[in-house]
C-alpha cells in the first residue's frame, strides 16, 4: 500500500520569502507523483509531476520539486512567494504499473500555505 | 473549452433525502471520478469509470451510487442522505490510455454538500 504525509497542515511565508512544502511518500515501488495546488472555491490543477527520469521537476508558477529516492521525499519549492500563491497544495503518489486512470492515486491531507504582506 | 462542470455549487438536503450530483466533461475523457473531501483528510476517492458502461468502487463508495451511460456525464447519486456525508464533492477526469496512465486529472469546481 502506499500513502503520502504532507508535514505541516498550515505553512506561513512572507512575500518574498522561500517556499517550502513537505511531502513524504511510502511505495513499495518506484511511485510517480504529483504535485495540485487549490485556490479558494475551485478544484485542483497539476503543478508538477515526476515521472521517470530528471529528479528536479519544473512545474507551473516557478514552482518545482525534486525527487529523492533516499528520503522518500518529494518536496515543493518556489525562490520568491507571490500573493497569488495563497493557496492549498496537495501531494499525491501513484503506483504506475496498477493506475490505469487514476484509481490507484493517492492524495495527502494538505498543506494551506499562506502568505504574509 | 467549459472543461468539468459540476451543479449545483450548493446543496443543503435533510437526513434521507436523496439526490444526484451532476458532473459533465467535454475534453472526451475516458477516466472520471467522484472525490470527497473533508478537512484534515484531503481527498478521498468515492466511485470511479473507466470508460461508458464501466464503474467501479474508490475508498469510501458507501452510500454513494454511480453510473455511466456516456462519455460525457458521470452523476453520483446519495441515496440516503446522512450527516456524515456533508463534505465538498469534487468531479474529476482524465485521459486513459494504455500508454498515457497517470494523466493530469482535470477538477471542477466542486459541489458544497450539507446534511442536517
């Protein structure tokens, strides 16, 4: 079975500042994952995904997150927080040999970042 | 392109009351699926389809029916409404291939449910 643990459920960041967003998985094999970010009363968007390949993924917003097999870590950063970036972010884990869809992913609890003037 | 459209935005239903969600796509997705999502549990996947004429159950599909009888639409039906069902509702596609897995799911905006 795999599972993801998003560490912190509330991240306070100044604009400006760096961004930081834990995530940690549990896969029994080599798992895809994804980042989605959540604004306020919408559904989620794909930030980013890791795949195969380059362990540094770039994603959308000058968000970017790097896999690392060692630390079963696969957390979210961006250099300089906007206003914009006020929002939910959610990580997720796949096993790709058994997500034919997406059935087979699954989603951390989320982390609310929040961004301060 | 409209994307995923989910109605209503928002329902308020009495215990044992039923009702369906109503969910749309219009990007021809094979793949969609029903999500609750509650505070401190992020999303949870209810039922799921593969394609029209095939669905199958998620984590939690208790209390939940589905059915898909086209590409295009993928209601979720409460049967019997009880409290422990207010959440937020989200619909969700994707594309589905054998060699496109683990596309991006598409979201709509989300159906607010209470229970009283």
């Amino acid at each position: 079975a795999q599972s993801v643990t998003q560490l912190g459920s509330h991240v306070s960041v100044s604009e400006g500042a760096l961004v930081l967003l834990r995530c940690n998985y549990s896969s029994s094999v080599p798992p895809y994952l994804f980042w989605y970010v959540q604004y306020p009363n919408q559904g989620l968007q794909l930030l980013l995904k890791y795949t195969t390949g380059a362990t540094l993924v770039k994603g959308i917003n000058g968000f970017e997150a790097e896999f690392k097999k060692s630390e079963t870590s696969f957390h979210l950063t961006k250099p300089s927080a906007h206003m914009s970036d006020a929002a939910e972010y959610f990580c997720a884990v796949s096993d790709p040999a058994y997500n034919f869809g997406n059935e087979k992913l699954t989603f951390g609890t989320g982390t609310r970042l929040t961004i301060i003037p | 392109n409209a994307g995923v459209t989910q109605t209503p935005k928002f329902q308020v239903l009495k215990t044992g009351q039923s009702m369906t969600l109503q969910c749309a796509q219009d990007m021809n997705h094979e793949y969609m699926s029903w999500y609750r999502q509650d505070p401190g549990m992020g999303l949870r996947l209810i039922h799921y389809s593969v394609g029209a004429g095939i669905t199958d159950q998620g984590e939690v599909p208790n209390g939940y029916n589905v059915s898909r009888s086209t590409t295009e639409d993928f209601p979720l039906r409460l049967l019997s409404a009880a409290p422990s069902q207010t959440s937020v509702y989200f619909c969700a596609s994707s594309i589905t291939t054998w060699w496109t897995n683990n596309s991006p799911l598409h979201f709509g905006n989300g159906t607010r449910l209470t229970v009283t």
